[in-house]
C-alpha cells in the first residue's frame, strides 16, 4: 500500500514538474496549449505540427498556421498537391512540396500551384488578423 501512495506522489511530482517547465519554455498562453493538445481533426493535427516552426517568427503562430491551412491550402484542387503542400508547411514551417511527395505524373504542376498559393501565403503570413 505504501508502495502504491509513493508511486503516486512520485507521478504527480513528475506531471507537475513537466507542465510547469513546459509553460514556462512555451510564450503560448496556456489556453493556446490545451488547444493545441486537443487533436480532434487534420486541421488541428497540422496547426499542431505546424506552429512550433512558427514560434519566434509570428506573435501568434497557430493563428498563422490556421490561416495557411484554410486560405493557401485550400486554393489547391489537386488531393495530392494539397497533401504535400500541408505536409511541407507542417514540417518546416513554411510552404514547400518536395517532388517525391507527389506522383512523377504531377511534378510538373509544383510551380503553378506555388503561383496559385502565393497571394493567399503572404496574407496569412503579413496581414494583421482580423478580430
């Protein structure tokens, strides 16, 4: 019995210590956290992959990567395209396709479909959001 209240205090200790750092490592507000933890759909997925690449270029990162998922994203009609654009934001921070992320057959449309995101990425990226 001893054994298990020890055990417990020691895992308390240890979830305390460990969200207590994390606040403090993290400019985020804590409300901003628990968002970010709450993985319910691909769109709250990729802002979670997203914003840490955000962080210290955007006063407010995950509003950034919202934005690039459902304005610059969504301008893309190819599935394909779309996924490895998604993919690219999410694992660097900005928009990128890598050519082995899409089939040989769709290479080719890798730089028309950066023309078609361009205006709606720089207003994600540098207009002020609007309330």
């Amino acid at each position: 019995m001893l054994h298990r209240i020890c055990s417990a205090a020691m895992f308390a200790l240890l979830v305390l210590a460990g969200s207590a750092q994390a606040q403090s490592q993290l400019p985020l507000e804590s409300m901003q956290i628990r968002s970010l933890y709450r993985v319910t759909e691909p769109r709250d997925e990729f802002v979670r992959q997203c914003a840490p690449h955000m962080l210290g270029r955007w006063a407010h990162p995950e509003a950034v990567c919202g934005c690039l998922h459902d304005h610059a994203a969504a301008t893309v009609d190819d599935p394909d395209l779309r996924q490895a654009l998604l993919r690219g934001i999410s694992e660097t921070g900005v928009p990128t396709i890598e050519t082995d992320w899409v089939p040989p057959s769709k290479q080719a449309e890798i730089g028309p479909t950066f023309t078609k995101i361009a205006k709606p990425t720089l207003q994600c990226m540098f207009e002020p959001i609007s309330n």
